[in-house]
C-alpha cells in the first residue's frame, strides 16, 4: 500500500511538471532556409507549385521512396494535393491554399500521424540579381507533446533544417538543370 502512495505521489509530481512547464515552453515554431538558384522563376515555381515535380526532389521522398504518394488537383492551383501515407514519414498532405505565380506558393501541410497537426508552409521566390532567391518557410503552433519534444530534440529548426537544405539544393540542381 505504502508503494501505490509514492506510485500515485510520483505520478502527480510528473503530470504538474508536464503541464506547469509546458506553459513556459515556446507555442509557436518557424523554420526557414534561404537558397541561390540560377534559373527562371517559372521553372523554380513550376517545380515547387506542381507536386508531381516537388515529389521529385523533397528531401522526404527520398527518405521514403517505397511510401504511397497520391496527387490530385489542377497542378499549380489552389485546391491541388499531395498526400502520403509511409512507415518512416507517417501519413499527411500538402493543400496548396493560395499562389502568385512565379512568386509565391502558400501550402497547409497537415501531418496526421504519428502526431496529427497543421503547418503553413511558404516558398517565396524573389529576383537576385541574376539569381532567383528562394526561401522555404514553414511555421505552425507547438501543442504540448510538441513543445516537449522540440525541447528533447533540440527544437523544430534543429529536427528539421537540415532536410530543408538537402531539399532546396535538390530543387536547385533540379531547376538548373532544365534550363
């Protein structure tokens, strides 16, 4: 009996600091990476905008080749999906919500397992001289799992970042070579 007292006791204990420190851990996240790429805006958006051709460089693809990708939607429009569903990926999809053709591609990325939640993802393409500038965002809210994990795992630009570079260099080497 004496033992289920400390059980109960130590479980109380860890629920108060889950939840009294989860409010002092960040609520929001944002994760950006910004790349020089040598070719028109048309073709860097045609390959951001159109999923068949993101599929074809985004880092998780090729983490996951063997994962189940659907397509559906006028390519390059609002409305137009790409949703996977895999044992390293989890299972999710990509909404495109709003564009401005050659600048700008606003997406809801809506991650439903292993943890279901909701990010907006953006990828502005801005004249540089004789480069375009591309610039992948992606910023969302943290719930309280998250929060926790961010804060194990070193937070979201840490758990994330790298497979951002290894996608826009991806991207870059794949806009440069259609021209």
């Amino acid at each position: 009996m004496k033992f289920l007292k400390i059980l109960f006791g130590i479980i109380v204990v860890l629920a108060i600091i889950i939840l009294v420190g989860g409010m002092f851990l960040p609520k929001t996240y944002s994760v950006n990476r910004t790349i020089l790429i040598n070719a028109p805006d048309s073709v860097i958006y045609k390959n951001i905008a159109n999923f068949n051709e993101f599929y074809k460089w985004n880092p998780w693809a090729k983490m996951e080749p063997t994962a189940k990708t659907t397509f559906s939607g006028t390519a390059g429009q609002p409305g137009h999906i790409y949703a996977w569903i895999g044992k390293e990926t989890g299972s999710g999809e990509m909404k495109i919500l709003k564009v401005e053709p050659n600048k700008q591609v606003d997406i809801d990325l809506f991650f439903k397992e292993p943890f279901e939640s909701h990010a907006d993802t953006k990828f502005n393409i801005t004249p540089d001289g004789s480069t375009n500038k591309v610039t992948w965002t992606m910023s969302g809210e943290n719930n309280l799992i998250s929060k926790w994990m961010c804060l194990v795992m070193g937070g979201m630009d840490k758990m994330i970042g790298k497979d951002f570079e290894s996608g826009l260099a991806s991207l870059k080497e794949k806009s440069e070579k259609e021209i």
